[in-house]
C-alpha cells in the first residue's frame, strides 16, 4: 500500500514544474547570426600605383630597359643601408621589395626611400605598412635621388 501511495505521489507530482523558467512544451527553434569574416589584404599585398607619395618625386618615367650599371649601384647601396630590415626575398622587419614596382608607382617607392618620416605620417599606405610592421618606421637614410634611383633600379631586377 506505501508503494502504490508513494507512486501515485510521484506521477501526479508537483504542478508547479511545468512554470518553472526554461521548461516548455512548445518547440524551441534556434536563430544562428552568420558573421562574415572580411578578408583584408595586408598593406604589403594592396596594389596602388595611382598614389605618388609625399616627397620631392611627383613624375618619373622608367626606360623599358633595365640599366645594368644604375642596378649593380642599387644592390650595393640596398646591401649597404637597407639589410637591417629589409631582405630581398622575404618579409623581414620591413617588407620584401620584390615585385614591389607591380604594387607601388616609381614615385611612391622614391619617395617612402627619400622621405619617410613624412610619408608615415600623411600617406595612408606607408602609415597601414607601419602598423602592419608592429611601428617600425623606415629609417631615413638620407640618400641622395641618385642613390635613391639607383635602389629602384635594383628593385626591378628582382623577381
């Protein structure tokens, strides 16, 4: 007879469990948000070669030939000057110049090598690579634009 009481007890139970926060005989359905991950291109991959810089250069023209002599100059003064933080083949402290003139116009690269200090702080390109580069700012050499030529014309030899 306790048995029977105890399990009639049970069935009937508590009424109050079918109130109770979260228990619902109704059909739940779920809203999942879709969040689009935007890709961003690193400011060492974008490609402008509309934007001119900051600096003394505002037009130059390049020969379609490549001067042999201007580019053993600019590998001497790129090994000289700029391998504390770039290296021809990879990203270092600062960004590979390889394929840098199919990126960047013969006037932006003269003037980031001539002028950087202003060119980090007005040209939007060179402040994304400066964030992109942890805040490494581009020492400035002080080249003269023939040294300064001479290194781009060492940049379109690599490849």
């Amino acid at each position: 007879m306790t048995i029977l009481f105890a399990a009639i007890l049970i069935s009937c139970g508590d009424k109050e469990e079918k109130n109770k926060a979260g228990f619902s005989y109704e059909k739940k359905t779920e809203t999942k948000q879709t969040i689009k991950k935007t890709e961003t291109v690193p400011a060492s991959k974008k490609t402008d070669l509309n934007n001119k810089g900051v600096g003394p250069i505002t037009s130059m023209t390049l020969d379609t030939e490549i001067n042999q002599t201007m580019a053993t100059h600019g590998a001497d003064v790129f090994k000289k000057l700029c391998t504390a933080c770039h290296r021809a083949d990879k990203k270092f402290i600062g960004p590979s110049p390889i394929g840098i003139l199919d990126r960047r116009s013969p006037e932006w690269i003269m003037n980031m090598i001539l002028n950087p200090d202003e060119m980090v702080q007005k040209d939007p390109l060179a402040k994304a690579l400066l964030i992109e580069f942890n805040g490494s700012p581009m020492a400035n050499q002080n080249l003269s634009e023939e040294d300064a030529r001479a290194v781009l014309e060492y940049f379109r030899t690599l490849k």
